[in-house]
C-alpha cells in the first residue's frame, strides 16, 4: 500500500470507528486492521450496517476510483479467523473484526 493511501486509510478509519477501537497495522504496509470493541451483541450488528458503510463512503471520497478498487474491505466477527489467503498474502492467521488490503 502506497504511503499516501495508507495514510487516508488510517484516518478514514479513525473518522469512521469510535475512541475505543483500535486501529493499527496488522501486516505493516500492506494490510490496515482495526479491532472494534463491543459491550454487546446488539451493538455487533452495527458493524456490517453502519460502520463498514461509512468507512467504504469515506474512502470513495478521498481515494480515485482506481485506488479505491485495490483495496479489499473485510468484516468479520471475532470468532473468525482472518487467513493470509483469504487476504492474498501467505502465512498469515490471526483474528480481526476489519481490515482493508491495499
């Protein structure tokens, strides 16, 4: 990921999440992840409903169409493991709620 996406990959992600989630690198240059925490369930089910929207809208509106079709967006709960493969780079396992591939 080129150093000027990343950099509004991060803050389109800090305006998109709240204070209490984490955002970080989860493979540096490559892969942004953020861990969202969560009192309860109800509040899970805005993650795929309000937070993955607002940060896809954001993006848009800060990268080109070009860029913004490298990026990989991915949701998933914390039960879920989020592979290398399944984010097109090997030997990777771990677990996250968000990540954006560039």
């Amino acid at each position: 990921m080129n150093v000027d996406v990343a950099k509004i990959v991060i803050a389109a992600a800090s305006r998109s999440f709240r204070e209490t989630d984490y955002i970080g690198w989860y493979r540096e240059g490559r892969i942004v992840g953020a861990v969202l925490t969560v009192l309860t369930q109800e509040s899970m089910a805005l993650v795929p409903t309000q937070l993955q929207p607002r940060l896809v809208e954001c993006l848009r509106a800060k990268l080109g169409i070009e860029e913004f079709s490298r990026l990989q967006i991915r949701v998933c709960e914390p039960h879920e493991a989020i592979s290398g493969e399944e984010l097109g780079v090997k030997g990777i396992r771990g677990t996250g709620v968000t990540g954006v591939k560039g």
